[in-house]
C-alpha cells in the first residue's frame, strides 16, 4: 500500500505530525504563508512546514506534538500559553481517524513517560499493538497509573516492584490482555 503523500494543500487534514521544535533566531527572517483562526501561522517550503503556535496536541481533526529542543522540557510537558515553532516534513505526517488502529505507546521507564505513536512511524518495531486512539487513550492512562504510583500493587506479594511494574507495563502495550487479568498473574 503506498503511503499519500501529503504538502501544503493537505496536511491539515485528519493527520498525525510530530514537529521538532525551532529557535525563532533561527528563522527570524521567515514569511509566513498562511494564519489560521485560531492565530497559529504557516510557512510553507519545499521539504515541509513551519507552524507557529500557542497549541500544540489537537489542533481541530489532528494530533500535532512539538517535541521540544529544551533538554529540560519533554514533548509532553509543552506550555501552550506561548507561541513556539516547529518543523515537519511533509514525510513526517501520516494519516489520522479515531477508529482504524493507527496507534501504538511508548514508555519511557526513567522518566516515568508513556505517550502514543503513529504506526508509520519509522521507529515502530512491530512489537506493540496497535489501537485506535480511544483505547490508546485509555491504556496510557493505565501505563501513567502503573508508572507513577503503587496503589495498584498493594495487594500484591511481590519483593521486586519495579519488575512487576515493568512486566505489567510491557503486557499492556505488546498484547490486548486486560490490566486487571494481567495483575491477576501477581496475586
């Protein structure tokens, strides 16, 4: 199946990006093309897009993510009251719908981070199911759980946390077993 291919005329149209964040003293000298209502703006070139915005995540039918170039901010820890921009390439964006199991989640066990991606995603192992984004919602808010607290463990007789969460974690994102049959598997 060939992959579409998307440019000015349709990248805001049901698509996944993740746009690597820019220093503006970059491009101070950028034209921008396009403002949409909501003020974000767009600049268009041959190889992608320039976006600056003050909201980044949803943006009307998408899921836009500016992965920030700050060591000391993560992607999922943007602050969208100022305006920043980010760069993708046309290639970087991949289709987007709320049914068709596009989605997959990556877990980032020093950070205490889950967050989902696209299954066209160069990166993608094949290793985790995919979803559609309702249940991948959902199954992030269970890695966050697992992740951050140990609530979830206090009836379980274990001497290594740290392993059943990771085992837990790792259950969760590579099969469609549900979290409370997985735990079961502990008691």
């Amino acid at each position: 199946m060939t992959q579409k291919k998307y440019n000015k005329n349709n990248f805001h149209k049901h698509t996944f990006c993740e746009f690597a964040e820019v220093d503006a003293t970059t491009i101070s000298n950028i034209e921008w093309h396009y403002k949409s209502k909501s003020g974000s703006g767009y600049c268009f070139t041959e190889q992608g897009v320039y976006r600056i915005s003050n909201h980044w995540g949803r943006a009307a039918n998408c899921r836009w993510r500016l992965i920030s170039n700050s060591r000391t901010n993560s992607s999922s820890k943007i602050n969208n009251s100022q305006h920043r921009i980010g760069f993708a390439k046309w290639t970087d964006f991949y289709p987007n719908n709320e049914t068709e199991n596009l989605f997959y989640i990556e877990v980032n066990f020093e950070t205490k981070e889950a967050t989902f991606q696209h299954k066209n995603n160069p990166n993608f192992d094949g290793k985790a199911v995919l979803r559609n984004a309702s249940e991948t919602a959902k199954v992030i808010r269970q890695v966050k759980e697992i992740l951050e607290s140990n609530t979830w463990a206090k009836y379980l007789d274990v001497s290594d946390l740290e392993m059943v969460r990771n085992e837990i974690i790792h259950n969760l994102i590579t099969t469609n077993i549900p979290l409370p049959t997985i735990k079961k598997t502990f008691y």
